[in-house]
C-alpha cells in the first residue's frame, strides 16, 4: 500500500510522491491537460518525519484528522521541530543560504531564505508567482537580514495559500510584477542594519508563470475541504502552484491535505464526490495552513 506524502516541486515540475513500507519512497509526475482521478481509501495516517531527504514512518501509524494541514502526529511534529531551520532550532546549519523577496499577487510580496543548493524549488513550493534574490551568507546572517526586511519593508513571512490562490487567476503583466519586486529590492537594499557577512545579489526578477501553468487558470470555482474513504477527486489537471492542484473546472485541491491518505487509481470518468467548500474571500489574518 503507498501512502500519498504530498507534491513535491523540482525544476521539471511538480509530482506526487509516495511512501510504501518497505519499499520507500517513489514519485508520478504530473502534467497539465491531462486527466487526474484517485480515491481515498481507509483513514489518514500520520506520514512521520523527513530528515535529509529521507522519511523516517510514524512509529505508531497514528490517525490524523482529515481537514488537518500538517499530516504529522502531535508527537512526530514535536520531534520534527526539534531539529528544524524554519524553527530555529538548527542554527548550526553549515550550508550557504539565500535571502529572497517573492510575489503572490498585486501588494502580497513576503521575504524568506533558503539553502543555496535547493536552488527555486523553496519559491516554487510556495506559489511564489515572482521571485529575486537580495543575498546569500551564512544561516544566522541571512535569518538576522529576514528579520531586518519584515520590520523595515512591513513585509510577513507568511501570507495564507486562501490569499494566493484567490488572485492567481487574474495576475497583471511580468513587467508590472518585475517592476513592484525591483522597487522593494531597491529598498531592501538600502536598509540599514543588514548582516556585514551577507553577500549582496543583483536584482534579477524570475518568473513562473510557465512552470504553473498560470496561463488561462480557470478561476477558482471550489476549494476540497477534506479527503472521506471511499470518497473521489476527478478531472483535467490544469495547472499547479505550490501545494495547490488547479482542474480545468475550477476546482483546488490543496495537497497537504491528500498527505497521509492511501490513494488508488479511479475512474478517469467519475465526478468528485468529498466535500468542496465555495472560494470565498480570503481571511484578514493566518489560517494555519501555511
């Protein structure tokens, strides 16, 4: 039986990844225009904990609520933070990490670092639409300068896929998304306070529109709520965005909620049948699904 373990992006796109007990981990690339159908099947387990590629199974296969965000276990989470970047529990990290400045939309603009070896794939597995560089250092100096850019540029470090995800289908042209990065690059550049030991980088605007698929995004029509057994997801795949599926109906399937579900192959025919929420406006503030 393999586990669904969400979607994983690389410079060829994105695919879903899968883990198999004793077989472990393996990958179906996904291509749009193309038809996507799959069924839940038993209950959803915690995935366990991934550590340097590779994924180590919840020892206890707990069940996880389906409408969860993160597909851990309140134990594996813990045991997951406790050695984590994104936490701040691994400031010892020896690699060479990369300040960014990414685009979601008109005014949705958020800094973040990432290690210089994963290269685009952190801004692509967030739906970052637009992105540029601002420098590259140390971990500390970079997470000192993230933290300089969130409080002289009033920019988050998290903006929720509910606000992404609404705007996707009706983005401005490269060039007015090129210009409002180089503006905020221009000013980032200029704050005071900024790691010495932080290499400075030109600003150099890339874009994803292509490797989204971005290009007649149907508007969202409905949001998948949550996997049920036996329950259904059917249609034409037409375009991706961080962890979010886009079908040619205008429905969205967030896939950190497939993560944990054993998912078989269904009828390519078949309707959609788990619970779809309408889109609605996106929320003030977080919903926890980051």
């Amino acid at each position: 039986m393999w586990s669904c373990t969400g979607v994983r992006w690389s410079p060829d796109g994105p695919a879903l990844t899968w883990y198999g007990p004793g077989r472990g981990s393996r990958s179906s690339p996904l291509r749009y225009g193309r038809a996507l159908a799959f069924r839940a099947e038993g209950v959803r387990r915690c995935t366990g904990v991934r550590r340097a590629g590779r994924l180590t199974p919840c020892p206890g296969g707990r069940e996880i609520p389906a409408g969860a965000g993160r597909d851990q276990c309140a134990e594996c989470a813990r045991l997951d933070r406790s050695f984590s970047v994104a936490a701040d529990t691994n400031a010892a990290d020896p690699r060479t990490y990369r300040v960014y400045l990414a685009w979601f939309g008109p005014g949705l603009t958020k800094a973040g670092i990432t290690a210089e070896e994963r290269g685009p794939v952190r801004l692509l597995e967030q739906g970052a639409v637009a992105y540029c560089w601002l420098g590259r250092g140390p971990l500390m100096a970079a997470r000192r300068t993230e933290e300089v850019l969130r409080a002289g540029l009033g920019v988050p470090d998290r903006i929720p896929y509910a606000r992404k995800r609404a705007v996707r289908d009706r983005l401005p042209p490269f060039a007015e998304r090129r210009a409002e990065l180089a503006a905020l690059h221009a000013r980032a550049a200029a704050l005071p306070g900024r790691a010495e030991t932080l290499e400075t980088l030109p600003c150099e605007v890339a874009d994803h529109t292509e490797a989204f698929g971005l290009a007649g995004l149907p508007r969202p029509a409905g949001v998948v709520a949550g996997l049920t057994a036996g329950g259904t997801v059917a249609g034409v795949l037409a375009g991706a965005a961080g962890p979010d599926l886009h079908f040619a109906d205008g429905l969205v399937v967030d896939t950190r909620l497939l993560s944990g579900w054993v998912l078989a192959a269904a009828d390519p025919a078949a309707r959609t049948s788990v619970p779809v929420v309408p889109v609605a406006e996106p929320p003030a503030e977080p919903d926890g699904l980051f």
